[in-house]
C-alpha cells in the first residue's frame, strides 16, 4: 500500500503521531508528529522528517547533531491514524544525548497500595 495514497487520518491541525523504533532493538525512541509534507520527505529521502510543533517547521531528524534516522519500513495503525516508523538509527534519539526519549519511569501501585 503506498502511504501517500491511503486515507490517512490527520488531525486538526494536519498532524499524525509517529512512534519511532529501532528496527534492531524494538525500543521504542521517540514520538515525533508528521504532517503530509515531512511524510513525503521522509518516503522520498529515507530518513525521518517531522513536523515541530514547538517551532513550526520542518524538521529533519539529525540535520544538525547526525543522528540521522534510515527509515526501514512505515505502518499505520488499524484506526490509520498513527504511523511506525521502524529506523536504524545513527545515534541517540533524545536531544539529551539518551538513546530514547523514554527514560523516565513512573511506579504503578496496585488498588492495595503495594508497586507492581
């Protein structure tokens, strides 16, 4: 299926959650939002573009620190409203140097008060 050619689900503002992966590993590490634009780039260049939210602007993941994203496969979800990207990835994800932006544990207590 080209990706272009779905009926993919934006939302309000033309973005779509994707959930970035290394294709190796399977850690997931990072999401980013794309929007029709940075998908085009991202299938026409092979490396991972996305949309800042914060900036407003494109941005091409390792442009400036290397760590470049090699784009191996795309994927919606069942509902066509969220994408993965599976990467072999060039260096860490984080923009705090962390291999992904997910280092940040949360406890879960149990409805008897016990941590799962």
């Amino acid at each position: 299926m080209n990706l272009l050619e779905t009926n993919i689900k934006y939302d309000a503002s033309g973005l779509i959650p994707a959930i970035v992966q290394d294709v190796n590993t399977r850690q997931v590490l990072m999401l980013a939002y794309m929007n029709a634009e940075t998908l085009k780039l991202t299938l026409e260049t092979g490396e991972t573009h996305f949309w800042s939210r914060s900036r407003q602007e494109i941005w091409h993941k390792g442009a400036t620190s290397g760590n470049i994203q090699k784009v191996v496969s795309l994927a919606l979800d069942c509902d066509l409203d969220t994408l993965l990207v599976s990467v072999l990835p060039a260096g860490p994800a984080c923009h705090t140097g962390s291999t992904s932006c997910f280092f940040n544990p949360l406890s879960i207590e149990s409805k008897n008060g016990e941590e799962l």
